[in-house]
C-alpha cells in the first residue's frame, strides 16, 4: 500500500481541542492578568475609604494570588524544563489589566473591578471550563471551578461596594462610569480574555480621567469611627497604663481593630516590592496583608459584640504615618518590627483571656499568635532577599529595626495636649461603658445561677 492510500483511524474529537501549549499559553494569560490585578487592589488599600472595602479587599487578591499560583506552576509542569513567563502575545492585555491601577478615584477603581475586570476573568474560566478535558486538565480543574466560585462572589460583593461608595459620593459617579466604560471599549477592542489570543493595540491605550498611581501616604479611613492620630492614651502617656482585666480586654480589641495600618502598610510593600521581588514575594505578602486584616475584623467584631458602636471606636494613623515619605524598605522593616515587639506578649494574653472566661479574646489571640510567628519568618526572609541583592540600598535588619523606633518616637512626641485629652476622653468613655456592660453581665449570670 503506498503512503498517499494508507488508512487511519479517526482522531477528531472534542477533547483534542487545546494541545499541551496552547493550554500552558492560555493559564499564562490568567496568570498574568490574576498579577496585575493582585498588585492593584493591594495598593490601592490605603486609598480607600470604607473599613469592610479596606479589609475585604485583602482576602479578594488573596484568592486572585492563589489562583494565579495554580496556574503558573501548571505552565511550568506543561513547558518542562522552560520556566519562561514572557509576556508574548499578551502584551495590550496585560497592559490594560495594568491600567486598573491608574483609576481617578477609588469609587472607579471598585467599579472597574466589580462591572469589568472580575467579570472578565470569570468569563476567561468559564470559556476554559468549556474546553477543559477531564483526562489533561484533571490536575486544575478542581481550582478552576473554585476560581469561578469565588470571581461571582467577588463580583457580587464588590458590586455592593461601588454602590455604596457611589452612593456617599455622587459627584465621582459619572467620571467612574466614564473610566469604566473606556476601559470595557479598549478590552472588547482586544477580543476580551479568553482560550483565544488577544488582539494587539498598535496604538497606546488612552483613557479619560487616568491619574498616574500614587500611594495614599496620608490614608483614607471610614469617617464612622471616631478618626484620631494615636488610638489609645498609652501610647502617648506614660502615666495611663495599657492595664488587665476588663481593661486589657478592651486595649487588645482596639488594638486589633487598628491593625488597619499594618493592612495598608502590606498592600503598600506588596505592590513596592512586586517587581524587584516577582511571585515569591507578592505570593507570601497576598496572605500577610489577609491575616492583617482578618485581625483588624477580630477586633471590630470582638468590639461590635460587646455593644461599641463605629463613632465610639478610635481608629489612629501613627504607625502609618510614621513612614512617611521613606522608602518603601522602611514600611517593610515597621511591619516587620512590630510583628516581633509583640509577639511574646501574646501566649500570655492568651491565658489571661482564659482566666477572665473571655473566650473570644483567647481565641482570637492564639490564632494571631500563629499567624505572627508567619510574619516574622515572611519579614526576615524578604528583607534579606533585598538585602542581598543590593546591599549598598538595603540597611541591616538591626539598622530598620532601629530606624523604625526612632521614627516612631518622632511620631508620638508630635502629640499635643488636645490630642492627649482627647483620646483619654475617648478610652475612659470606653471603659465606662465595658464597666456597666461587664455589670450586667455579672448580673445577669448571678440570675442564671440563682434560678
């Protein structure tokens, strides 16, 4: 039989649609955008304003950092031995995804992510859902249908956000639509994203009301509480002690709530270092600033249950503000600082809650323990990392160490005496109200034991 009559068996089917490359070029282009989009919500933390924004964000780029991790190891298990990430035939996308980022306001930037980047991306894993193959994509397919899971609650939530900020601000209302719909023309122009390759802009992208992106060094913080420099009388007279009992219950609470600056300052280093440090970095940092947050939700809701209301809880700017204008190193090094100051103190705050029966304190108290004993290794870790490869720009960790306390101490000799009365005001009207609360606590379970 010669060649041009040999007989074949057919091979055409529907799940020889995407080859072994083809699938590896597709994950990168979700991974690639799954980055940038992590690296934008993370620095936009500190400029945006509702505290469950604030800390919800965190946990949105910490799945959207889980997610582009399982797909990047796919390519690298689908390319072996190449470890090759080029940006390719992707580059106007990415560079639109990139463009997130230079919102005008933080009400279009939560539009953008609510009405067009996240829904992109549920659309991308639905279109690969479409042609997945049990048999070769197996190994992602549980992680892909987490991933459409989770983009439609994101998008639902985020929904709500840009709503309600839309709503307290209406002015920014139609330059956030007009971001956002600009934004949609350019991502239908490039043929959106998807298993098919993404058309190239031989034009830049223009875009009305785009504002080159800057750290909100002076943060933006939820007017419902009652907004203040330093949080607690403590921590700028000597004379008031941090206390025990009902009064340490009620320190370690606000103190917890006000981890608000540590979620700003790991946004801030995530998106600094992104570059400079690649996935690794913005990986580890992803569930550094989602811990931060869950902590400052510990104490807000520890807070809440108790009876506080939003205009009765300090919510202070000094750690923050302690950074201010220094380089990016220095927030690094005060999250860092502040991990291991205290977290010897924590196991013995943990009992002391034991002892007083406060059983939502303990249990907030050892999990943080855990999840700083985690800092404290990220921190090391990466300023070493830094260190090394430009040691001329990166001091010694002792040096940041040192740097970050003086830096501190300029802060809180900055305190006036309005300032001093006005925090003791807010903390003795605390404690007066723990006071009673604790009474009728008391009270009510003396009856219970009685009856």
């Amino acid at each position: 039989m010669t060649i041009q009559n040999q007989v074949y068996l057919p091979g055409l089917h529907p799940r020889a649609r995407l080859m072994r490359l083809d699938a590896a070029t597709v994950l990168k282009r979700y991974y690639l955008c799954e980055r940038s989009l992590v690296l934008s919500q993370a620095a936009w933390i500190a400029g945006v304003a509702p505290f469950e924004v604030k800390v919800t964000l965190p946990r949105f780029f910490w799945q959207d950092a889980m997610t582009a991790h399982i797909w990047r190891e796919r390519v690298f298990e689908l390319r072996y031995p190449s470890r090759m990430l080029d940006i390719g035939e992707d580059k106007s996308l990415i560079e639109l995804f990139d463009e997130a980022i230079n919102a005008p306001s933080a009400e279009a930037f939560i539009l953008s992510l609510a009405h067009l980047f996240k829904p992109a991306m549920l659309a991308a894993y639905q279109d690969y859902l479409d042609y997945a193959d049990e048999l070769v994509d197996g190994p992602i397919l549980r992680y892909l249908r987490l991933a459409l899971q989770e983009k439609a609650e994101q998008i639902a939530q985020l929904g709500r956000f840009a709503n309600d900020m839309l709503a307290a601000a209406p002015e920014r209302r139609q330059e956030a639509m007009a971001w956002v719909s600009a934004l949609s023309e350019q991502l239908i122009a490039l043929g959106g994203v998807s298993t098919k390759a993404p058309l190239n802009l031989a034009e830049p992208i223009k875009l009305p009301g785009r504002r080159d992106f800057q750290l909100a060094e002076i943060p933006a913080r939820d007017a419902r509480f009652h907004l203040c420099h330093y949080y607690w009388p403590d921590v700028i007279d000597p004379n008031f002690p941090y206390g025990e009992g009902l009064r340490l219950q009620l320190r370690s609470a606000v103190s917890h709530f006000n981890e608000v600056w540590a979620v700003e300052t790991g946004g801030a280093i995530l998106h600094a270092f992104a570059n400079d440090l690649d996935w690794e970095f913005i990986y580890d940092t992803s569930r550094w600033t989602y811990d931060e947050a869950r902590h400052a939700r510990m104490g807000y809701e520890r807070l809440s249950a108790w009876g506080f209301t939003p205009p009765e809880i300090p919510l202070g700017t000094y750690i923050f503000d302690s950074a201010r204008g220094q380089e990016p190193i220095i927030r690094l090094g005060m999250l860092h600082y502040f991990e291991t100051k205290n977290i010897g103190k924590k196991p013995k705050r943990t009992q002391a809650f034991a002892s007083y029966k406060d059983r939502m304190s303990q249990h907030d108290m050892d999990f943080d323990w855990a999840d700083e004993t985690i800092h404290a290794y990220y921190g090391k870790r990466w300023h070493e990392t830094l260190r090394e490869a430009a040691p001329e720009r990166i001091p010694d960790l002792e040096s940041i160490r040192q740097r970050c306390d003086q830096l501190v101490a300029l802060e809180v000799a900055k305190a006036t005496d309005a300032e001093r009365a006005e925090i003791r005001r807010v903390a003795e009207a605390m404690i007066s109200k723990a006071e009673r609360i604790g009474l009728r606590h008391d009270e009510q379970q003396s009856v219970s034991s009685n009856q």
